[in-house]
C-alpha cells in the first residue's frame, strides 16, 4: 500500500459547528457503547482557542471531489497545478474566498497512474491572462465536451450562482455559454442534454436552452416574476427538502420537466445589513412561517424543439401540498412525481404523462406522524423496478419496488437502520449501505443481495468494513461498485482517505493519511473518552460520551459541561472526528468534564420508534431526557460537581440549552445558547410542522414546548449569541426573547454578530472571538 502524497489534494475544512446523525432507540437493543477509546497524556501540549479557531491547526484535510468513470476503470480529479502551491494552503486557512489555479487529472485506480487530461492552457479564455478558477466540472456523457463551472457565488448554504463555459475536448475551444450581455455569476443548475448536444440552465428565474452547435438560445419558460420562479426553489424547499437544482432533462434530450414556485403567499421576512453600506441593506425572503400560507408548486413538462409546457394536475390545493422530487420514470414518455400533503404523515407516487400531463398515482408512504426520509428512487437497469428507502416496518430499510408499486421486497431485513445507501452493484447482484447493527455511534460499509434473498437468509447480509477499522466509515464508490475512496475518522482519530478495492476493501492507495494532525494530536495532554449509556426515567437507553481531564482524580469534583443538540436533524454522540471535539478536549486541560448526550427524537439509527415519539412535544420530551441523563450522570460517577454544571448548544442546540436552563433551573446553571430558536411559531412551516404537527392541531403544545413560554424560570447565567444577518434561525426570536427576560427581570449576556448568517463563521476573526467569549463564559461562571 502507498501513501500519495498531495493527490487531489483540494482540502475540506472541518469547522467548528458540525452535525452528524444521531442517537439512540426507543425498540431496544443492546448497547456495545462503552469503554474508553482514547489513551490518555497526562503531560502534554496545552491547547489554545488561537490555535484551534485562528491558525485551524487541527482541521482535517481530505481529499478532494472525484468522478468516477461508470466503468470504474478510472477517475477523475481536480489537482492544484505545479507552481501554486502557496494558494493551496492560503485555501486550507482561509477557506473558499481563495481561487486555486487547478487541472483537471485522470488516475488509474489500481496503478494510481496520473494523466493530466486538462491543462490550465486548455482553461485559459482567448486573450485572458489567467486560467478560469474551477467551483465545479462535468463531463458530457461521450467526454467530448466538459462543462465548467466557476466564479460561483453564494445563494444561502451552497455556491449556487455562477457562470460556465464549455471546452470542446476534440478542438480545444473553449467558450462562455450563455447570453453575451448577461449579468456576471447568475446562471444556476447548468447541465449538459444526455445527447450532449444541448446545454439547459436558469437565469433570472427562467430555464433557457442552448444548442451547443449553432449556439443559439431558446427559452423553455418566460414567465418568471417577483413571485414566478422556475427552475430552482424558495428557502423552505431548499432547506427542509435539500433541493436546489429544479429541473430535468428526459432521457431523449426533447423534454425538461420542471418545478415551478408560486411563492406570492409566502411572505416574505426582511434581513437587514447595517454594516456593509452607508445606508442600510435589505434582503427580502419568501419564508413561511409555521401556522402562515406556503409558495404552491406545480411540475410543468415541456418541449425543447417548439417550447410549450404542459401541466401535470395533481389533487389538492398547490400551497397546502408539497412536491418533493420529481424525475423521469426511466423512460422519456411519464415524469416520477411525489406528492406530500402539509401535515407530511403521507406521500404519494404519481406517473405523470409527458404529453398530457395527467398523473395517475401508484404508490403510497404513510406514517401516522410523520416522513421524513425523502429520496429519488433509484431505477434498476431493466426499469421494471426501483430501489425505494422507507420506515414502513418500523426500521430504515431499501426496499425493491415493482414499476406498478405492487410488489414490496425489503433488501435490508433486520431490526436496524440503513443510513446510507451507498452503492448497486447489478452485474453481481449486491446492494451496498451504510449501517451500524451494533453501535449506533458508528458507521460501516454493508451489502446484501439485490434480489430478496435476504429475506429468507439473514447471513446473506455481510459487513464489507473490516472491523478494524473502528468509528464512522463513508465510502465514494465507482459506478460498477468494485473501487471506492473510503475514509474513516473516529473520535480524537482524524480521518484518513484510501483508495480501497471492493468487496474485498484491500487498500491499495493512501490518498490522505493526516500524518502531521495525528502527530499533534498525540502530542496533546489528554485524559479519557468514555462513551457511556444511562436509562431515563421509563427505562429508555440514552447513549453519550462523557470526556475527563488529563490528570484526573476520581476523588475531586470537577464541574461539567453538557454539549447538546437534541433535535430530529442531528446526533451529537457519535464516534467521529471534529473541531469541535478538540475544543472540548481543551476544556478538558482546563478542568471540566465535557458530557454529550443523545435525548430520544434525535436522528439516530434506533428504529421509526424512536424518532417520532417526540410528535407533538419538540423540546418537554427531549428535555425531559437530557435532565434524567444528569440525574444518572450524578448517581454514577461522585467526581462530577452537580452544582456546578453547564450547558451549550448551536441552532436546535440553542433552543435545547435554553430549555434546560428554564425547565431545570436547579440542575443547570451556566449556558451558552447560539442561534436558538427560543419560539417554535417562528420558525420555517415545513420543519416544525413535521415534527410539532399543524398549528391548528396542536397550538397549546407550540406555546407550551417553546423556551421562550419559560423564560421567567432563569435562574442561573445565560450567554444568548445570534447573528443578525441569519436566514434560517431569525435574529427576531432573539429580539422576542430579550423582551421576555427583560420583562421578568431576568438578568443575561447577550453578544450579536453583525450579519453573520446561522452558522457564524462568515467574517475575519469569527470564530476565534465566538469560542474565545464561550470559554471564558463557562471558565467565570463555573470554575471555583
């Protein structure tokens, strides 16, 4: 096995506010989450915020995004070109404002020999002095053409703005696509027709397309407005449905079908930039809130030759149903469309018919609280069937669909969570998945067989992970599943990325081994990891980690802080690497115990059960939890100090610290909530109505499981963080709030970050100010 040294290297910064999966289950099992697994270092080196937030001496490096050829024979890369080094590690510190100089190479994966397939010469524009920095890159599907994205901006989370160019592989030319007088960095969703000859992309809400021969324009839609948009989608879908790109091309390249969002109900919320310029700034978001009317979605299906769209008609009211996914069933001739209802509990599979738009439903998921698990299903080669992801009995499973939606086969059978389908490997008959039977702090690579004999053998399902290889495990597989880029990281163990083999996971290249991070690492004064588990009040497992400080003597008491999360997006106890544990670990050298705890609703592989018990109750239930985890936390161990203990948490962590620090006043007494949604009304409609339920249903439990109905119970000290400029979490929860404490004389610390969006981290100095303020909050108020 060889270690390649600065392959692909196009690093991934590991930042300080990280979620996961999450937690644990209400259909038990038995727990194998105990013991230490970290050596301890009584002397050592001293950590620093300034090291950590200023320098990110300990982010992990990984290597960069590939392409894999569908046979698996090679991938591709981008790959820092010979002489820019310096700017790649400018990029490492700070991040993606830093334009690389990049080619675009080829490996073999099992010599790992390297073919620059395109030169920096070959993506320099005719008369420009430099080449175009790459955000992005796609091959059409004979490579004879490859797509460039660049200069992408950002449109809230992802850089999804920007500008491409073709190269002709065969000519050389290369040539900006598009109109000649378009605003710069507002094309979204560019893509090659399946024929490769076309190119369809968004601009200014429109979906345009263009002939890659003649070049010239055509637009599939021209009605786009305030509140007219096609193409792409509003915050909410994009946030809650993890959707952005809003359209597809039919497999024959002579359709688009597309979403189009009619947001005039949604009002729209206003952010205001103070800073930037002389006069304020404002930016307008249609945003519904829960309870208030959402944008109204249709999927329009059109021609490329002779553009005129046709509508699907789908039941129901557009803004009190939600279309989700949408895709072509495999063949040009019927559009794929899911259909949920507000409440989310039941979603619905429709054939639409490309010609006259009517949809003829075949399939149905229902809960009786909610879904959640929305996925593409994935078409297997014959098309007569498709892989579906469900929690129809009781557990995340992949299940194998007949065309007609009669045929039900489970792939995964088991009292277990697939967390991940990964990989189908169809010439060989495999399923691959992500799964973790045994821990649920970890993860690992699975297979089992694709056509249901796993439902008479259970041996048929197989760990390809070998077990070495402890902690959280993902896999980048090739499209015939026999080469993947694995990476596996584990709680002080950064992550290191081969090349593997599969299924035999032979590792054959070392791509990224973060020799000199695990080098510092080791060099740290560290004490013990335990991860533990302790039963709530009705007999339910709850699974965390509990750090100790270097030195340790079980004989002293030693305050603790609580790092939480607590809500359905996120696991906080799991075995993996993450900035945000080595900032634990420093307050560790400084004299806490650091403990996590996963409180029963979390996003955890522990069964349906689990998961929806909170229904209803976000936030009492959860919390609920989190104070019997204390009270046994207690009762175990004599060296935690329970009159000392604080608590912190960002976004649902944010809202669970405040609920702890108002529910249980007697049991916590210092927090840090950053960016809480303190009450639930305020947030997004399709989130909190998953899981809280309808406003009219269930308006009694809004007012009571918000924070903010609590507020008068504060008792100990509280640190409220939020950034004003943030478009998730609005900065107005905190004004409300502050409004709340004030008028109960409650007294608190409050610190805001000039248009900072919900993670704050945007800005010079961001982070190193925000953990430097949260470790000397917990240092005053909690140290003797």
């Amino acid at each position: 096995m060889t270690k390649v040294k600065q392959l692909f290297r196009r690093t991934a910064t590991c930042l300080a506010v990280i979620s996961l999966a999450a937690c644990a289950g209400v259909q038990e099992r038995k727990s194998t989450q105990e013991g230490v697994n970290m050596t301890t270092k009584n002397d050592g080196v001293l950590l620093t915020n300034e090291a950590i937030f200023k320098d990110w001496e300990y982010n992990a490096k990984r290597p960069g995004v590939v392409r894999w050829a569908e046979d698996g024979a090679s991938f591709t890369a981008l790959e820092t070109a010979k002489g820019f080094e310096d700017a790649e590690l400018e990029k490492d510190r700070y991040g993606d404002d830093i334009k690389l100089y990049e080619e675009i190479v080829q490996y073999d994966p099992a010599t790992l020999d390297r073919e620059v397939l395109i030169t920096l010469a070959q993506l320099t524009p005719e008369g420009a002095e430099n080449a175009l920095p790459v955000d992005d890159y796609v091959w059409s599907k004979d490579k004879k053409r490859v797509l460039i994205y660049t200069q992408a901006e950002y449109v809230w989370r992802d850089k999804t703005r920007g500008e491409y160019w073709a190269l002709n592989l065969e000519n050389d030319d290369l040539w900006q696509l598009g109109q000649k007088d378009a605003e710069a960095s507002q094309m979204m969703f560019g893509k090659f027709s399946p024929d490769g000859s076309k190119f369809a992309y968004v601009y200014h809400n429109n979906i345009y397309v263009q002939d890659l021969n003649n070049r010239e324009i055509t637009a599939i839609t021209t009605d786009a407005s305030d509140t007219i948009i096609n193409g792409l989608f509003d915050w909410a879908y994009e946030e809650e449905f993890s959707i952005q790109d809003g359209f597809r091309w039919s497999p024959d390249s002579q359709r688009i079908a597309y979403w189009q969002l009619d947001t005039h109900a949604a009002q729209d919320f206003h952010i205001i930039n103070n800073t930037d310029t002389l006069y304020p700034e404002i930016t307008s978001i249609p945003y519904p809130k829960v309870g208030e009317e959402n944008s109204g979605a249709k999927i329009g299906i059109s021609t490329v030759k002779d553009p005129k769209t046709v509508w699907v008609t789908l039941p129901g009211i557009a803004k009190d149903m939600y279309v989700p996914r949408m895709d072509w069933a495999d063949n040009s001739e019927q559009v794929l469309i899911q259909q949920m209802n507000r409440k989310q509990d039941t979603n619905t599979l429709f054939y639409a018919d490309a010609k006259t738009g009517k949809a003829k439903p075949f399939f149905v998921e229902q809960e009786e609280t909610f879904i959640e698990l929305v996925e593409d299903p994935k078409w297997l080669e014959d098309s007569e069937s498709f892989l579906w992801q469900s929690e129809r009995d009781g557990w995340k499973h992949v299940y194998r669909v007949s065309r007609d939606g009669k045929t039900v086969t489970d792939l995964t059978p088991g009292e277990f969570d697939v967390t991940e389908l990964v990989s189908v490997d169809e010439d060989k008959g495999w399923l691959y998945f992500i799964a973790s039977p045994d821990n649920v702090a970890q993860r690992y690579l699975h297979r089992s067989r694709l056509d249901g004999s796993g439902d008479k053998v259970s041996s048929q399902m197989e760990q390809v992970t070998p077990k070495a290889n402890t902690g959280t495990n993902s896999y980048k597989m090739s499209g015939d599943s026999t080469w993947a880029i694995h990476t596996v990281s584990s709680f002080m163990k950064p992550p290191v990325s081969s090349l593997v083999s599969l299924p035999d996971h032979k590792a054959h290249h070392v791509l990224e081994d973060n020799a000199e991070l695990f080098e510092r690492i080791d060099q740290l004064a560290k004490g013990e990891v335990e991860f533990y588990s302790v039963e709530a009040r009705d007999g339910l497992r709850l699974d965390g980690f509990m750090m100790r400080p270097p030195n340790f003597d079980p004989n002293k008491k030693y305050p603790i802080i609580n790092y939480v999360y607590g809500e359905p997006a996120s696991q906080t106890a799991g075995d993996f690497y993450t900035t945000r544990n080595i900032w634990h670990l420093m307050m560790t050298q400084k004299g806490f115990l650091v403990s996590s705890v996963d409180n029963r609703g979390t996003k955890a592989p522990r069964g349906r059960d689990w998961r929806r018990s909170v229904y209803g109750n976000i936030g009492p239930l959860g919390a609920r939890d989190q104070s019997d985890s204390l009270v046994a936390i207690c009762k175990r161990w004599s060296y935690v100090d329970c009159d000392r203990v604080g608590i912190w948490g960002h976004s649902g962590g944010g809202s669970m610290t405040l609920n702890m620090l108002f529910r249980y006043p007697e049991q916590y007494h210092v927090g840090v909530s950053r960016a809480p949604v303190p009450d639930q009304r305020l947030y997004d409609s399709i989130y909190q109505e998953r899981y809280s339920g309808l406003l009219a249903e269930f308006e009694d439990n809004y007012k009571e499981a918000s924070a903010i109905t609590h507020a008068k119970n504060l008792v100990g000290k509280l640190l409220l963080v939020h950034g004003t400029g943030d478009d998730n979490v609005h900065y107005q929860g905190a004004e409300r709030l502050q409004n709340e404490l004030i008028k109960h004389n409650r007294q608190f610390d409050f610190m805001s970050y000039p248009n900072r969006r919900h993670g704050i981290v945007e800005g010079e100095g961001t982070s190193l100010h925000l953990y430097t303020m949260q470790s000397d909050y917990f240092i005053e108020h909690l140290m003797d």
